[in-house]
C-alpha cells in the first residue's frame, strides 16, 4: 500500500473540457478536482479519490499539484469542497491564492 509520503509516478494534469483536474497513477485516474471557472478564479466544489486509493494521499498530490498549476497560471481558488479548504489551511503557504 502506498503511503502519504510514498515517492510515486503520478502526474496532475489540468482537464478543461471536463472542467476538472486529474490525477493519473499507473495511467489511470485515481483522483479528480471539479471545478467552474469565474474569471481567472476555479471555484472547486468537489475532490473525490477512487476509494480502492483513500488513504494513500492521491488527494493531496492533487491539491498539490493543481494549486501549483494555478500559481504558475496566476489564477486563483475558491474552495467549496471541505477538504480542498483543509488542505489550503493546512499549508498556509498557499493561502495567497485563496480568491
């Protein structure tokens, strides 16, 4: 089982014509961000992880990359989703790009 801080191959990668961010393992989806676009802001109102894969930390290295796509994009979030506002609060290093 792979762990939170488990070194894994994974790439994040944002997917506009569904209007969600992916996270691929092993070539497939493990966990998806939802979200609508108000202006340069992504309002986020759902992360969701396959649940064969909870507790490994796929939804972290979601957040994590999705929100350094955004920094890189000079957007910004708005979290609706519980756990992508914990996940801000919990590294408030990020909470510059809080909308």
């Amino acid at each position: 089982m792979i762990q939170p801080g488990d070194e894994i191959d994974h790439t994040v990668r944002d997917n506009p014509e569904r209007c969600r961010y992916e996270l691929i393992v092993d070539g497939r989806i493990v966990s998806i961000a939802d979200y609508q676009l108000d202006g340069a802001t992504l309002v986020v109102p759902h992360v969701e992880t396959d649940p064969a894969m909870r507790g490994q930390g796929m939804a972290d290295r979601l957040m994590r990359g999705m929100l350094d796509d955004l920094r890189a994009g000079e957007r910004t979030i708005r979290p609706l989703c519980g756990f992508a506002a914990g996940f801000i609060r919990e590294h408030t290093y990020d909470t510059d790009l809080l909308a």
